[in-house]
C-alpha cells in the first residue's frame, strides 16, 4: 500500500523556509551594515535556499502517489522534478559565488566595516544552517523524500558558503587578509557544483524510468517460490521503497487458473517483502512456452 508522506514533508519544508527565511534576513542586514560583498553574496544564496523551499512545497502539492484516470501510475514524478528545480537553484548559486569571487578579483574591494558583534550574528546564522541541515537531511531519509534530500544537499553548500564567507571576514578582521575571502570563495562554488550534480544523479534515473532493481535479483526471488518453472522479461522501474513498479513473464507447473493465481500470489508476496511497496503485473504462460531471456537486450 503507497503511503501518502505529503503532509509530514511540507510540514519539514515550511519549518526549514521560515529559518531560511531568517538566516537570509540577518545576512543581508549584515552585509549591507558592513559593505562585504561576500555576506551579500551570501544572504543571496540563502534566498535561493528559501526559494527551494517553495519550489519543493509547489512539487509536494502536485506528488499524489495514488492513481487516478488521467495518471494511472500516479503523480510522485512531480517530487523529481522538485529536486532537478532544487539542483538548479545550486547551479545559480554556485554561479553568483564565481561572479562575486571575480568582480571581487577585479576591483580590489577593502572597505569592510566589521566588529565582533557582526561575527557572533553569523556564527549564531552558521548554526541555524547546520541545525536545518541535519534535521532535513534525518526527515528525507525517515520519509524517504527526493525532495527534502535534495534540499538538505542546497543548505548543506549554504553551511560551507558561510564557513568560508566567516573565515574570509576573520581573516579580513583580524589580519586584514582581504584576499582571504576571495580564495575561499572557488572551492565553496566547487562543493555547490558537486551538491547540484549529486542531486541530478539521484533523481533522473527515476525520471527517464531506468531499471530500479536488477533483474537477475528479480529472476532469483521469484525462481525460488515453490511451483515456478520459469521467469522471463523482467523489468522494474521507479524508487525502491517508495514507487516501484515491476513486470514480468512467468511459467508455472499447473494449467488450472485457480492454482496458477495462486502461484502468482506467493510470488508478488516475495516481491514485496523484499523490494516494496510495489505494484507488479504477472503474465502467465502455457507450460510448454520457453524462453531464456530474464529482460530485455
């Protein structure tokens, strides 16, 4: 049975935007106080982790597992594409941090106004980040969400951007190592580029329905199952423990259709022990049918 998981994982997305919400706030405030291109650069970032938020709670609207008429297979391809949205938000990240690392090359800027107290607001903003890190990133696995472990990924390259925005204003701070916060800054961009790249490799498997599980693993579940004499065309596609969907050709001992059910219901029970929850259609053969083919060539 498909549990529906929607309102746990906008209840998590709308607590994680209002926090986002503040640590943007207090970035800004700081950055304009102190005239750091970096700090503004990085409440700009944090506003793209608020934007992810509400891309993720418009994809969990629309992610319904159940089926209906017009999308029989249901509706959770909607929380992929939230996460491929999420991956571009990191990719325009990581750009606005390469351009403010450049224009910052460029013109040599060294008037930053900043005192301890500005210090303590983004050490206090650094821990916000973390806290919403760690917390979506134990609800996405507990809810097995695309979406909220794509969102934990973006605040995860929001915590590096503002440990190295930090150590760049320590450093201007304390030593008046300007170029400090600029080194730092393309080694953040390349952590946020890696963020966005994880993301895209999670979820487009799922997109363009690539093989969920292996057929051969398939093919040795079911061969086990007492009356089975062959299984053939094997395919499987979707999210293990999440939205799975798997077919397949079977040859059973018996040519009374009653028995026959009967052998496809043990198997479809091994199959969802094992891998689901899942949907699975069976075609039974005549016994004299052969084929070798577990899947498709």
């Amino acid at each position: 049975m498909m549990r529906d998981q929607r309102h746990n994982v906008q209840r998590v997305l709308w607590l994680t935007l209002i926090l986002n919400i503040v640590v943007t706030l207090v970035k800004a405030l700081v950055g304009v106080l102190s005239h750091s291109l970096s700090l503004q650069a990085d409440a700009l970032h944090s506003f793209t982790d608020g934007m992810s938020n509400v891309l993720g709670l418009v994809a969990m609207h629309w992610a319904n597992p159940h089926p209906d008429r017009e999308h029989p297979y249901g509706h959770q391809k909607f929380e992929a594409l939230g996460a491929l949205g999420i991956a571009a938000f990191l990719g325009m990240a990581c750009f606005e941090i390469l351009q403010s690392a450049v224009e910052r090359l460029l013109h040599q800027a060294t008037t930053i106004a900043l005192g301890a107290a500005e210090l303590w607001l983004m050490i206090g903003v650094l821990g916000i980040n973390i806290g919403v890190t760690l917390y979506e990133h134990h609800m996405g696995r507990k809810l097995n969400s695309p979406v909220l472990l794509a969102d934990a990924k973006h605040t995860l390259s929001d915590v590096w951007v503002t440990i190295a925005v930090l150590l760049g204003l320590i450093g201007v701070w304390s030593l008046n190592w300007y170029w400090l916060d600029v080194a730092l800054a393309f080694p953040v961009a390349a952590l946020v580029f890696w963020s966005a790249w994880s993301v895209l490799k999670t979820n487009i498997p799922w997109l363009v329905d690539a093989a969920a599980i292996a057929p051969e693993a398939i093919y040795t579940i079911v061969m086990a199952i007492p009356g089975v004499i062959n299984c053939h065309d094997i395919s499987s596609r979707g999210v293990v423990g999440r939205q799975l969907f798997i077919e397949m050709h079977l040859i059973v001992e018996t040519e009374d259709v009653t028995a026959a059910h009967g052998i496809t219901e043990e198997v479809e029970a091994a199959l969802q022990a094992h891998y689901g929850p899942a949907r699975i259609v069976i075609h039974v053969e005549p016994q004299d049918y052969q084929s070798s083919q577990i899947t498709f060539s």
